[in-house]
C-alpha cells in the first residue's frame, strides 16, 4: 500500500490539473504561491513533483 500524499503533494497534483498542457516546474510555483500565499522553493516543487512521478501519479518529460 502506497503512502498518503502529504499536503504540498495534493496541492501540486491540483496545480498540475489546473495549468493542464503548461504544467512545468516555473509555472507550478508560481500557481502554488499566487493561490497559497506561501513560497515554495525550486527545491521544493522539483522535489515534490519526482515524488509524484516515482509514485506514479505523474509522468514527465524534457521539453526543448
């Protein structure tokens, strides 16, 4: 059995669902700190999002 995501991991896949096809990392910040108030380091977000891929809620790729 999976572990529960923790709350920066919700709010990032929601984040995900709302910038659908312009979901990246800069982007992702920027929703998540407009709409929570908090700041969220690139660490952070680039952390949290490998979790959600190696837990297979998110799939990536490198863009141009």
């Amino acid at each position: 059995m999976s572990k529960p995501l923790g709350e920066l991991e919700q709010t990032v896949l929601l984040a995900v669902l709302r910038l659908d096809e312009e979901a990246y990392g800069l982007r992702i910040r920027e929703l998540l700190e407009d709409r929570t108030g908090r700041r969220v380091t690139h660490g952070a977000a680039y952390a949290t999002l490998d979790r959600l891929v190696q837990k297979g809620y998110l799939h990536s790729w490198l863009g141009e």
